[in-house]
C-alpha cells in the first residue's frame, strides 16, 4: 500500500494535484460516477468550490478545450496590504487608554492617509495583532429608534428624566467614546491644544463618514433637506445685543487704578474707580466691557472688546 504525502490545506489545488487527475475526478462528477461529495473529497475541496471548477471544466468541454484544461489559482489572501503609516496609526489609536473605537480608528485613516477601512476591517486586524478592545455588555436596544429631526433646526425642549433625553445625548455620547481616546493617542493634556483638532475632526464626520441609518454623509443629509426646504433655521436677529446676550456676563468693580481684570491681565476702561461694569466672555474666547446689562431700550456702550477683527 502506497501512502500518499499529506498536503497542508492552503495549498492551491493545482500544486495538491496533477492536471490530468482533476480533469478525471471532473469526468467522472459529469459523467455521475462519482457524487458531490466524493469528488470534493477525492480532491480536497468544499461542495461549493468543486461545482464552480465543474462549471469551468464544463464550458471547456463544450469548445472541446478539456484535454488541456487546468484550474486557475483560487483562495489565499489577495488583498494589497496596508501601507505602514496606516499600521502604525492603528497601533497608536488602539494601544492607547482609552482605546479608539474601531469606527474611529478606520475614520482617521481616511482623513489623515485617504486609505479606506471600515470597522469590520480594524476589528479583524486588532485581534490578530492582540490589540482588541474588551468585550462590552451587551445594551437593551430601544424599540424606536428616531435618528433624525423632519427639519433642519427644529428643537424640542424636554422636561422629563434622562431616558427620555437619548437623542439629545447620542451626540455626546459618540464624542465621548472618540475623543478622550484621541486626546490619549496624541498626548494632548491642555485644552488650547485640544480645541484646534475638534474642528478637524467635526468636518471628516460630516462629509466622509455614512451615517448608519441615513445611509449617507450627516453633510449630504443636510444639504438635501435644505434642498427640499425641510429648514425652520432663522437668520440672527438685527439687535445690537445679539453679541452680547450669548456670552457669560460678571459684573466686575473698576479698580483704584482704573482698571479691571480681563483673562490674566488688568487693563485700564473708561470708568471712574469702584464703579461697576459687565465683564462678557464670548463663546470664541475674546471679551468685552459694557457699561451695563442688556437693556433692549438701549444701545450697548462698549467699554473694551479684544475681539479679533
């Protein structure tokens, strides 16, 4: 008894076997000498591989090419592989603590390397390189999911406990589970560091990334609602004290020497000492000095503003 060498299973089919013996298993399946399952056996393949071999094999017959038929390559891994910058940038988001999210890691590779990966991708390449993330408990979904406003702008005020709040928190929660992370990959510790790259990244999820249940960009979802005039946004109203009413106001003293405290500075107003003016704080970080508080009666007498112009 002959005993024939054991090949290992990623092996092609053409270097396992001789052209000419799966050309005579492939006869003998057409000719129904042999099943499915015997012929998959005999030659070491799945019932699926073996009927798509068959099927080429067939449509050689027919032009009378079977006598030099031979199949073609199949399987392995053909994939071009990753670039080595996008490899090191998955070891930096994933080694981290926290770790990115696999969706974040695969975004960031598109928007600092143009590659394309999705989550199911990074997942993948985490286990094998013993960079996974710790299985979470699995969450009871909700029955409804309501994943978009009827308008652009439309906002509803809520009074009730947190549970009713999901959309509004959604938001935050997927910044959340991103950018601590991010902040930890990248050794950003101060917040005026910080605030430059959120922009950055705001606009890489609105243009690039599709929205799971949108099935299209946040961007292109906007875009088409305003199209269809699905929009209740307002322009800002012409009050001289919309710049004002939208910042956090302190009512400071003037001092001895004519001045007040502005961020780590003091500096000198028009104003006599110990009288009292309102110190406003703008949400893009610059200030100004009123007189007094808003009044709609009145004009704004603007003190000092360090407003870039």
């Amino acid at each position: 008894m002959v005993t024939l060498p054991v090949f290992e299973k990623h092996q092609q089919l053409i270097h396992r076997h001789a052209p000419a013996f799966i050309r005579h298993v492939l006869e003998g399946f057409r000719a129904r000498l042999l099943n499915a399952n015997q012929a998959a056996d005999q030659l070491g393949l799945s019932p699926s591989r073996l009927y798509a071999l068959a099927t080429a094999y067939n449509t050689a017959r027919t032009r009378k090419q079977q006598p030099l038929w031979t199949p073609g390559t199949s399987g392995g891994n053909h994939a071009t592989p990753w670039p080595q910058p996008v490899i090191a940038l998955l070891k930096k988001r994933l080694a981290c603590s926290p770790p990115c999210p696999y969706s974040f890691a695969a975004s960031e590779a598109l928007r600092l390397h143009h590659f394309k990966l999705d989550r199911a991708q990074v997942r993948r390449w985490a286990l094998e390189n013993h960079l996974a993330h710790a299985v979470p408990p699995k969450k009871v979904h909700a029955a409804v999911r309501r994943w978009q406003r009827a308008q652009i702008g439309e906002l509803w005020q809520l009074d009730a406990s947190p549970q009713a709040k999901g959309k509004i928190e959604r938001a935050h929660q997927y910044w959340q589970g991103r950018l601590p992370a991010f902040f930890a990959s990248e050794n950003i510790t101060e917040i005026t560091s910080a605030n430059p790259q959120i922009d950055a990244l705001r606009s890489h999820r609105n243009t690039q990334e599709v929205h799971r249940e949108l099935r299209q960009t946040p961007q292109r979802a906007w875009d088409q609602a305003r199209k269809e005039k699905r929009s209740v946004l307002r322009p800002a109203p012409r009050c001289p004290w919309w710049n004002y009413v939208w910042s956090v106001r302190t009512l400071v003293k003037v001092g001895s020497d004519g001045r007040v405290p502005i961020g780590t500075h003091r500096l000198r107003i028009e104003k006599p000492p110990a009288s009292k003016v309102v110190l406003c704080l703008h949400p893009s970080g610059h200030h100004s000095v009123l007189a007094a508080a808003p009044d709609p009666t009145q004009k704004p007498a603007l003190l000092f503003t360090n407003r870039p112009a």
